[in-house]
C-alpha cells in the first residue's frame, strides 16, 4: 500500500533538509575563492545552467542583482546558438549542474576557455567532464534526490539554491552592502517603501497647526478645526514646540472646567510630548505610533516644530 500522502512530503522535507546540512561540509578553500574571484572582478558575473538548472541560475542572477553584485543569466542551449556573444572580456562565468556532463555543458566549457573567461563549476559530479575543466568548484553533491525514483531534480537543485544563497550573502558581507543600498535596487512596493520613505515625504502636502502658549481657546478651536487633523502644535515665537493639544484633551478639559472663557493653549497643552524627527524612516514612525498607541506624532527638526504625522498618512502609503 502506498504511503500517506503527509508520510511522502515529510520524507521530502527531511530529504532536502539533509541536502542543505550536508553542505557545510563544501564550504571550503574554493567557496572562499570563488567568493573573492567574482567580488573583485571588473565585469559581471555570468550564471549558466540547463533545464532545472537553469532555473535555479536565474534565480540566483536576481538575487545577486538585488544585493550589489552585477549578474545575468545565460542559458547553456542558447549560448551556443548565439548568445556566447553577451560574454565580455572581464565577466566570471558561473555554470550551474548536477552531472557536470549535459551535451550542451560539454559544448559550452570550451567555448568559454577559449574567450579566456574564469569558469566557476557548481556541480553534483566531482567526476565530471564540467568539474575538470571549471578553474573553482563549489561542490553541490546531493546523497540521493527526494524523487522516488532518483531522478527529478529535487535536493538537488535545493542545494544549488542555498548555495547562491550563500554567495550572495557573503559577497554582500565582503562588499559592505547595506540597507540603504538595498533601498536603491527595490524602490517599489512596500519593501522599497519601507526601506526609503521618510517621515519629510509624508508630510510633506499636511496642514500645520500651531498656535502658542498664550491663544484663547477659541483660537485654538478654530485652528484645530481649520486644519481638520484633530490637533494642534503648541509652539514658542521662534517655532519651537513646546507641546501638543488634541481632540481628547479639549474633551477631558470641558469635563472638569466650566469656567473657560480665561483658558489659554499654554493651559491645557500636553508638554513634552512624544515627537519624531523630520529625517527619519516612516516605518520608525509606524512603529512609534505602534508602540505608544497613539494615532499622530509632532513632527520637528533640531527642535523646530515641522508639521503633524497622523496614521492616516501611513495608511495612504500602504505601509499598514
């Protein structure tokens, strides 16, 4: 009888989990040269492979793109049918496969060792005809493939996964790639936009109320009321917040004084309140809002009053 259906994809699992694992044991000499190699080349880095390999080869060109490292993707078939051509002078050439002894591998190999490019084999056959005349290896051998019939690539191709995984993230350590670099290569979506938007952009087309410490509070009505934000910035003659007032105090103000005509801003303003800076990310400010579970922020610059960050800003952003 056939196993269960939950009995095969742990198998899988634990397969492929073995696969990655066993791939502590080929982080050597070559990984580390290979690493420096493409890290100081003046040109790109060129990912080839054929069928499943291939797939994983795009895969890792994008990744390597995206982390500061200049690749594409050449397909093997392809390459001897014309696009060797993309190849330059200065680029490392990355061959991608299990075998190491696919026709077209074998085709390609000296194709490329005649244009005089550094080829760095990832392969599953230390035996191979690709593995022989490669210059660095990174060995991606696989103990079995989670197929029950041995065939389909599936652990192997797993392991050629975290293996330009593990490239990419120590070319990104040698390289000094950091979030703001990041930001340059994802400006879209809200990954681009948590990475880039800043508190400024976000307010940038607010209204600003304020009034200072000695306005009547029917001046501070009609502010809050004019600039439709629910509160107003409570601030010195040179700009400089001093505090904030809000729906909620006016509320809490109207239940405990009945004598109001003599109330000034100065009176009734929440001093020293929560505030962010003008320079910082919008998702600080998401997570200030978060945090102190409040619903707007005073915004200031080097202590100057700036404007009125309110959730709402956030949302219209997408960022929540």
């Amino acid at each position: 009888m056939p196993d269960s259906i939950k009995q095969v994809a742990l198998r899988t699992i634990e397969l492929e989990a073995k696969s990655i694992t066993g791939l502590t044991a080929f982080i050597d000499d070559d990984f580390e040269k290979a690493v420096n190699v493409i890290a100081g080349s003046k040109g790109r880095l060129v990912v080839s492979g054929i069928g499943k390999s291939a797939v994983i080869a795009q895969k890792i060109v994008a990744t390597l793109n995206s982390t500061g490292t200049p690749s594409i993707f050449m397909h093997a078939a392809d390459a001897i049918h014309g696009d060797l051509g993309m190849i330059l002078k200065d680029d490392i050439v990355l061959i991608i496969s299990k075998s190491g002894e696919s026709p077209e591998i074998k085709a390609l190999v000296p194709l490329i060792k005649n244009f005089g490019n550094i080829i760095i084999a990832m392969v599953g056959n230390l035996q191979s005809f690709l593995t022989k005349n490669a210059k660095i290896i990174i060995n991606t051998t696989v103990e079995k493939e989670a197929c029950p019939n041995n065939l389909a690539p599936t652990t192997s191709t797993t392991a050629q996964l975290v293996m330009g995984d593990a490239l990419a993230v120590c070319l990104m350590e040698l390289k000094g790639f950091h979030s703001d670099d990041f930001a340059k290569f994802h400006p879209g979506g809200l990954l681009g936009k948590k990475l880039y938007l800043k508190v400024a952009d976000l307010i940038s087309g607010n209204e600003k109320p304020k009034v200072e410490t000695t306005q009547s509070l029917k001046e501070v009505i009609v502010e809050m009321t004019q600039k439709r934000l629910g509160i107003t910035a409570v601030v010195n003659k040179d700009n400089g917040l001093l505090g904030i007032i809000t729906d909620g105090d006016l509320r809490r103000m109207l239940e405990k004084n009945t004598a109001i005509d003599s109330i000034k801003a100065g009176d009734i303003m929440t001093s020293n309140p929560i505030t962010i800076e003008l320079d910082k990310l919008a998702v600080d400010a998401l997570n200030m809002l978060r945090k102190n579970e409040i619903t707007q922020l005073a915004v200031i610059s080097n202590g100057n009053y700036e404007g009125i960050l309110h959730l709402h800003d956030l949302i219209r952003e997408g960022l929540i």
